[in-house]
C-alpha cells in the first residue's frame, strides 16, 4: 500500500513538473515617464515630467519647483504630486502596472541640484 502511495504521489509530481515546463515565461511591453524636480533656490529651477506618447512624441508638463523666496514650498510639492498622480492613474487604466520607480539625485553644489525619478509600468503581452 505504501508502495502504490509513493507511486502515486510520484507521478502527479513529475506531472505537475512537466505542465511547469510547459509554460512559457510571460512577456512584457514596458513604459516609463519622469520627474525632474529643480531644487533651486529663490524658485529659478526648471521641472518638468517628461513622457512619450503611443506615438513615441515626447511630453512634457510643467512641475512647480520644490523652493520659492522664502524656502521649501509644500504647496508646490503637494502640487506635483497631484499632477504625477495623475499620470500614474492614466498609465493604470490604460492596463500599464507600476513595476519600479528610481531615483536619483545630483547637485553641483549644496545649494542647488535635481531630483530625477523614472516611474516603470509593465503590462503583459498577449501571446
């Protein structure tokens, strides 16, 4: 009886095996769009969210910049993130899933620089 239980257990397992080799790995279509955020003081950086279109057209949109006169300005900050919101919920309904966002950072010196951050969607292509 053991035996037969082994025996058993054993074939659905190099079964199961087989249909996993069977599978092909899915292949994904991949698009991206990114932020460039100034930080400048007094307001005198550039932002921009740069994209492209499905016709391979580039995009851009006006950020606000992170500084004003007076400092860091959470308005403006609050303000891009609802335009990169946007964006994203645009990329969502057009069936694109957000895989990884990277960022990085430069700055000549402390008192200037950029964040730049690149937002990856996948989506699966049909087979």
């Amino acid at each position: 009886m053991k035996k037969l239980v082994l025996a058993i257990a054993l074939f659905l397992s190099l079964q199961q095996l087989a249909a996993q080799e069977n599978v092909a790995p899915a292949t994904y279509e991949y698009r991206m769009f990114s932020t460039i955020e100034s930080v400048v003081p007094a307001g005198l950086g550039r932002s921009r969210m740069i994209s492209t279109d499905k016709s391979s057209q580039m995009q851009e949109k006006e950020l606000e910049n992170i500084f004003s006169l007076i400092g860091i300005n959470f308005k403006n900050i609050q303000n891009n993130d609802q335009v990169i919101t946007e964006k994203m919920n645009e990329y969502a309904k057009d069936g694109w899933v957000l895989d990884q966002v990277v960022n990085g950072v430069y700055g000549p010196e402390k008192s200037t620089g950029i964040f730049i951050t690149r937002y990856i969607f996948k989506k699966a292509v049909p087979k």
